[in-house]
C-alpha cells in the first residue's frame, strides 16, 4: 500500500466543505486481530491545532474514571437520622452526583423506611449537597442552553436526571401553541408561543424561545410554524432543590409517613447515622450509557467525582480538570498544551489537538481488554449517537465506523476507528470546525436535494479508508 497515494486521495476531499473550514485529522497505521496497536500515522493533517472537542471530550472523562474510579465505583444516596420507636428525627438525605437517580429510586428509599416502623419524622428534612462545590454548570457553557435538557445542572442532588419532559402542540386550527407537561410534574410552563407561516416567521424573525423563572416555572414564547405532529419537549430543572421537595413530599404523603417540617439544604458534614442507601448501577454501566448516548449529565458528574475523590474534598470543575491531567499523565498522555474545563465537552473554553486525542485513542485501544471502553463506543448505523448519522449509513459504511461523536453549533467530529474491507481496523481522529454551510436556493422542480456539504465530506472520508486501508 502506498500511504502517500491514499493521502493525496485525502487530501482534495477538503474542497466539498464550504470556504473557511477548518479540517484536522489523523489516520493511524492500519492493524488487525492478531496485532497491536503501534504510534505511527500514515496520514495527518493540523495535527497540533487547538480546537473545540465538543463530546470527543468524554473519551477522556471515560478514561480518567475507567483509571482512578474503575469499573466498580457506585454511587450512594444515603438517608440519615436517628430512630425513636417510630420516629426519624435529624432525617438528612446525603446526595453524591448519582445521575441515575430517579423518582423511583426515591419511593423505594420511603418504603424500606417505612418497613422498618417508621410513621413519623419529627423536624426538618436536610438535603446535604455537600459532595460538590462551585457552579453546576462549567465555565464557558452557552447559557441559553442552560433551560434545555442536554445541558441541565451537574449538581449533587440529581432526580430523574434534573429534566422534565413534555410536548407543544402547534396544530394549523390554533392560534397559539399549547403546552403539556405531565401532572405529576412540580413544574408550571406557560406558552405564549403564536403559530404562524414560514413566511411570518422569516418576516418577523421569530423563534421559540424560553424564559426560566423561580420555583421551576418557565415561559415559552415567540413563534412557531404549524405541524400536525407536537414538537417534543425538554426542560432542565432550574432549581433542583425545590424540585425535588416536592417530589419528596408528595412520595412521603403516598408512603403514609407524617411529615410537618421544612426541607432545608446543607453543605455541611453529616454527623448522624446512616438509616439506609440506595446504591447506583457499576461504574461500568454508568460510563457506557455516557458514551453511546453522549449523556452531558454523566460527564459533568463523573468529572467532578474524580476531583472529589482524588483530592479527597468537595468537587468541582477546577480539581476534576486537575484530576484528569494528573491521572492521564500517568500514562504519558500529557494535557499540558491543552484546556481541559469540563467533562462533558459543552463548554467552548475547552482547546484539544487532533495530536492529544489521538494518543489518548491509541492508549484506549492499546489496553481495551482491561478497559472495555471500545464497545461503549456508537456504531454506525446501528445504535448510540452514529446510528443515523448522515453519510454513514450507506451499506459501504454501517457497522464499519466504531467512534465517540462531537458535535455543537459549527463543528462535528469523531474519534475512534475503522473497519475496512480488507479487515483492517484504521484508528482515527476527524475535527471539523468553522462549519458555515451557506444558504442554497434549490429549484426543487429541476434539481434534487443534494447532502449537506459536511456529510458529503464525511462520507468521501470515509469510504476513502475503507477502500483502501
């Protein structure tokens, strides 16, 4: 195989993209079962250029826990207090990050209190969030994201991932949209949203849009055009604390125990005894829902657990970043020229080189028998966040592209590997950013709808690869 020959087929690829983008990749020596891994690239292009990792990030966040935390790390929501008969008195609830915690979770703690005898319990209720510290959401995220599910807060106290969801129904005979949330949900959503055409809606520059007030209450308002179809909802709990008080007192009310007090919060250390736990599922399990789904909540959580655990004190995003440099260091993968500010990759301070992550993916595949971190990766055309991506579902492509998606507002990339037709594995990184498609008027009578040029790019690379790695 002549590698230049299939790097100059790389190469011209570039010119589908529209003027302006910015490529970066790396192609690894090509290796198959029966041999390892080595360092050397056959093809590269802004190797060491700094850019927006966007979820790509989460394969470091995956490797960090996988190292520090390992596979059987559980997290555990603790309830506290000391029992009189059938009384619980100084009952404090002491949250961990669990980002698996649900409502359900919740109603099981409840009954197992109450089969211990417990009818009654005197005082206040204390939620302890004293696991993190610093803000819920990392330095440099989009704050009109802040209201939308993908991006809700990375606190200690997490109930049903911290989201509500819902639907808006935009039907043509309605003048404006209205809104359904479950009744069981402690959230009011008031719609002011008008239906109009597309034409109004271009000529008024309008959107849909959300305003976030106190107690859980949101506002929907701008302008949306008709469809018979609801749009589907997602809102991220402003305030997860009042949330999940009345969850928690509408539970106690269903479980038959009494309950006159206050909820109140603490950061405090939690002195009395521990009454009973709910434990999360392994770490494992935990870290290959992150990957396939890119599940933003989990990498926060995760990144700010390692800080806590290795600097044995509150978490947040400074000692999780921290953290992961130390931990990865270890394993001569430095961070040194990059900026690592979160675990999700939601934040744009982040800065990592096509260089850094494919190292990291190098050291991945490397130690894939002890790690399993592989086959938490997407699969094209088949499951997690590749299985309808554009351009790779042809049947040249399904099932052939094994890779940790990256996607915000003007970049898209994948890092991971390629399995080619002459059974090859192919480690790669792809980094495209500056993405500005420009508008194109299309006459639909005479001309057919052509792929975005992005997906045309991805497409031309990879059927590149698998053709002649």
């Amino acid at each position: 195989m002549n590698a230049n020959a299939n790097a100059d087929e790389i190469a011209p690829l570039e010119k589908l993209l529209p003027p302006g983008t910015n490529v970066a990749y790396i192609i690894g020596q090509p290796f198959n079962a029966t041999e390892k891994i080595n360092s050397n690239t056959i093809n590269q292009h802004n190797a060491d250029l700094l850019l927006t990792p966007a979820s790509t990030q989460k394969l470091l966040t995956a490797l960090a826990a996988k190292l520090y935390l390992t596979d059987e790390y559980i997290f555990k929501t603790s309830l506290h207090g000391n029992i009189y008969k059938q009384t619980l008195s100084e009952m404090e609830f002491n949250f961990t990050g669990d980002p698996t915690f649900t409502r359900k979770d919740l109603r099981k703690m409840l009954k197992q209190l109450k089969a211990k005898g417990i009818t009654h319990i005197n005082g206040d209720i204390t939620l302890n969030q004293s696991r993190f510290n610093g803000y819920n959401w990392g330095n440099g995220q989009v704050w009109n994201d802040q209201a939308v599910c993908y991006a809700t807060q990375a606190s200690a106290l997490v109930i049903n991932s911290n989201c509500v969801l819902g639907n808006l129904k935009r039907s043509a005979d309605l003048e404006k949209a209205t809104v359904y949330i479950p009744d069981y949900e402690p959230i009011v959503l008031t719609s002011q949203v008008n239906i109009v055409t597309k034409e109004q809606q271009k000529a008024q520059f309008c959107d849909l849009e959300v305003t976030r007030h106190p107690d859980n209450n949101y506002t929907l308002f701008g302008c949306i055009t008709p469809s018979k179809r609801n749009l589907p909802l997602s809102f991220a709990i402003s305030e997860p604390t009042t949330y999940f008080t009345a969850l928690l007192k509408a539970e106690l009310a269903q479980a038959s125990i009494k309950f006159t007090g206050q909820v109140v919060e603490s950061h405090k250390t939690i002195k009395t005894a521990e009454v009973l736990n709910h434990q999360s599922p392994p770490l494992a399990e935990i870290i290959a829902r992150m990957m396939k789904e890119s599940d933003n909540l989990i990498a926060d959580i995760l990144f700010k657990t390692i800080g806590a655990e290795y600097f044995q004190q509150a978490g947040n995003y400074r000692n999780g970043a921290k953290a992961m440099r130390l931990i990865l260091a270890e394993k001569d993968i430095s961070l040194a020229s990059n900026v690592i500010a979160d675990g999700s990759g939601l934040s744009r301070h982040n800065l990592v080189s096509a260089q850094t992550m494919f190292r990291v993916l190098e050291y991945v595949i490397r130690h894939d028998d002890e790690l399993q971190l592989l086959d938490t990766m997407p699969i094209s055309g088949v499951d997690g966040t590749l299985q309808y991506r554009r351009g790779l579902l042809t049947k040249k492509l399904t099932g052939k592209i094994v890779a940790k998606t990256g996607s915000l507002k003007g970049l898209s990339n994948l890092v991971g590997f390629v399995k080619t037709e002459k059974n090859h594995m192919v480690p790669f990184v792809l980094m495209v950013s500056g993405y500005n498609p420009k508008t194109i008027e299309q006459d639909k009578r005479n001309k057919p709808r052509q792929a975005s040029p992005l997906t045309q790019y991805s497409a031309a690379f990879f059927n590149t690869i698998v053709s002649n790695y």
